[in-house]
C-alpha cells in the first residue's frame, strides 16, 4: 500500500464513519482490507483503491465496514445498566407516569448484546411498566451487525461473555450449538441503520441514549458534532451513557455529569438558558 493510498483510505474512512485513523495504522488497514480486495477478485489494496475511486459504491460501502470495530458483549462495562436498573429507570418510572411511555436508544449497538442488555433489564420493570409503551432503537452504520442482531443468535463464547448465568436461562433457548433470545425481548429492540455523522433529527428525542465506546474513534471536532446533535435528541430530563473511556470535559458543555454516577451524563440546561438569554438580548 502506497502512502497515497493510505492518505486515500484515510480521509474515505473520517469522511463516511468518522473513524480517526492515525499515521501509522497501516497494518491495520491491510489486515482488513487485504482479504476484502482478495474476495472482490482483485490483487491488493492498490488495486481496491483505484476501483474504490471509480465510483464503486457498494465496494466503498463494504470497505466502511470492514474497518469498523464492532467489539461488543452483554452488559458490557456492568456499571452503567446498574445505573440504569439503580437510579435512571426508577426515576423514569416516576417522571413518565402521565405519559406512560419510554424511549430508549442504543447508538452503535454492533450485533445487539447492548440493546438486548437494555432489554433485559427493561423486563426486570415488568410490574411497574405494565401498560406502558417501551420503545428501543438500535443503531449502527454496517447492515451486516444489523442483520446479526434482529436474529438474536448467539455463540456459546458469545453469551458467555457478560451475561449472567439466570439471565441466559430465563430469556434465551438452546438452539444446537447457538443460543437464540426468546422472542418477547427480541421484539422490544428496533434495528436501523444509522451514521452517526449524519442528522438523525427525524428519530425524535428520546429519555435515555446509550452512546458507546464509538466516540473514542473520533477527532475532537467530530466528537463535538455529536455531542450537538446528542443534546437536540434528549428529553431535559434524560440521561446520556458514554463508554469509561469517554467523557464530555474538554469538549461539550450541552451534558453535565450525573452526580455519583460514572458515565451518565444530563442535558446542561444552564447552557441553554444562557443561550437564550443571549438571543434575547441580541433582539432587544
């Protein structure tokens, strides 16, 4: 791989995922690129390059993908679904009883361990959410985690990863080798495609947003964009999860962190009050 077509892939990459490749992640982008330009019959990536800048767009779709990381298992990180399951449901419960309805996102959410986690605990709220309108929506850039995730099929590694042993025997059957959700959970996830680079203003504001260990990937530039448009999204009320490798200090003032609780993050509303104020003044 030359380093143009390197610089080529680079800026492809942050254009249509976001994805903030340094400069010497090379190996990184052979490792996955060789066998796609292999099973697209072609020799190398020199060769997916300059097909790539023909205009090839199911071919710049399949590259977008293979280069991103879908690294997920259930209940991953344990502590913000204790947070969720302590503190962000039960409040919900509370603030939500005239209108009876939740809505939960699931941002990047891979091949579905997440938002089925989310599920999971959801139905842990059974009696007190009887009647109730649960809606959860599950995102992700690449089709294929997509396609995954609506089946609900899992590895033995797979389930063994996070879960624990009383959720995998209440919610889940054994299919052969392969463990397959039981259908009640399956049914409360909506799977769609989703760049998160892209306005999503037409999914509406939700309660809770569930965003990632995905803006780790991302410059602080397009981290910001996100955030801006995160914070239109969110009831005033509402909770955003970030991954424990991601925070909003140094790049956002739209959250404020949750106090006592790691990785939650609120609407700052002082900052809209003082936006507001600043545009009254400017008509006045």
């Amino acid at each position: 791989m030359t380093p143009a077509d390197y610089e080529y892939l680079r800026k492809l990459l942050k254009e249509r995922s976001g994805l903030d490749l340094s400069a010497d992640k090379q190996y990184l982008v052979e490792s996955r690129l060789v066998p796609l330009a292999r099973k697209s019959g072609l020799p190398g990536i020199p060769e997916l390059v300059a097909k790539m800048k023909s205009g090839a767009e199911p071919l710049i779709a399949e590259v977008v993908e293979a280069m991103t990381t879908n690294e997920t298992f259930f209940f991953r990180d344990k502590v913000p679904f204790d947070h969720l399951k302590d503190a962000v449901l039960p409040a919900l419960v509370q603030a939500r009883a005239a209108r009876r309805s939740l809505r939960i996102w699931c941002a990047a959410a891979s091949t579905g361990q997440e938002p089925y986690s989310i599920a999971m605990v959801c139905k842990e709220f059974a009696a007190e959410l009887s009647g109730w309108r649960i809606e959860i929506v599950a995102t992700d850039i690449s089709l294929g985690v997509l396609e995954k995730a609506r089946a609900g099929i899992f590895s033995q590694f797979e389930v063994q990863r996070g879960l624990p042993i009383q959720l995998l025997v209440r919610h889940f059957r054994q299919v052969g080798e392969l463990w397959q959700l039981n259908a009640d959970i399956r049914a409360m996830v909506q799977h769609r495609q989703l760049n998160l680079l892209q306005d999503f203003s037409h999914f509406g504001t939700f309660d809770v947003i569930f965003c990632r260990n995905v803006l780790i990937y991302f410059d602080q530039d397009t981290k910001l964009g996100v955030f801006n448009r995160l914070a239109r999204a969110i009831e005033p009320d509402g909770t955003l999860a970030l991954g424990a490798a991601e925070s909003i200090v140094g790049i956002t003032e739209a959250f404020k962190p949750w106090p006592d609780r790691r990785g939650l993050y609120r609407p700052n509303l002082a900052r809209d009050a003082r936006a507001a104020l600043k545009l009254v003044a400017a008509a006045g």
